[in-house]
C-alpha cells in the first residue's frame, strides 16, 4: 500500500472538468504530449495556448487552453 498520494492525469481532469488551478508548462506539455521545449517554442512564436506571467513563472487559464484546442479544432475542419 503506497501513502505517497498520486498526481491526477491532467488530461483526465481536463476531460472532466476545468481543474481548480492555473496549469503549468509541464501540465501543458503532458496534455498534449509534447517535450516542454516546444511549450517554450509555442509561447515564443505565440502560436500555442495563451499563458501569462506570475513572477518567473508562466501559467495558463484552463478556460483559456480549452478555448484554444476548441479554436484549433474549428479551424482544421474549416481546413479539411
């Protein structure tokens, strides 16, 4: 029996529901499942989802992520 307490799959919280917290790069780039650089190139090139400023340290509104994968997912279709 382990009592180290599990991290929950963002992923699955996303599908659930809006998580009760601001999502970080590593949250952002096990969602989608990409390396963290390319988290970093998104921001950088401002193609990804939007994400703010906390001190050093960047952060992304749920609402904000969701809106984004809706958006993208709207325009392949368009696309297609």
């Amino acid at each position: 029996m382990s009592t180290a307490r599990e991290q929950p799959d963002p992923r699955a919280t996303l599908r659930g529901g809006l998580p009760d917290r601001y999502l970080t790069s590593d949250d952002i780039a096990t969602i989608f499942k990409v390396p963290k650089e390319t988290v970093y190139q998104w921001r950088r090139k401002n193609v990804g989802p939007p994400g703010f400023r906390i001190g050093k340290y960047i952060r992304y509104d749920p609402a904000d992520v969701l809106a984004h994968v809706a958006e993208r997912k709207s325009t392949d279709r368009d696309a297609a």
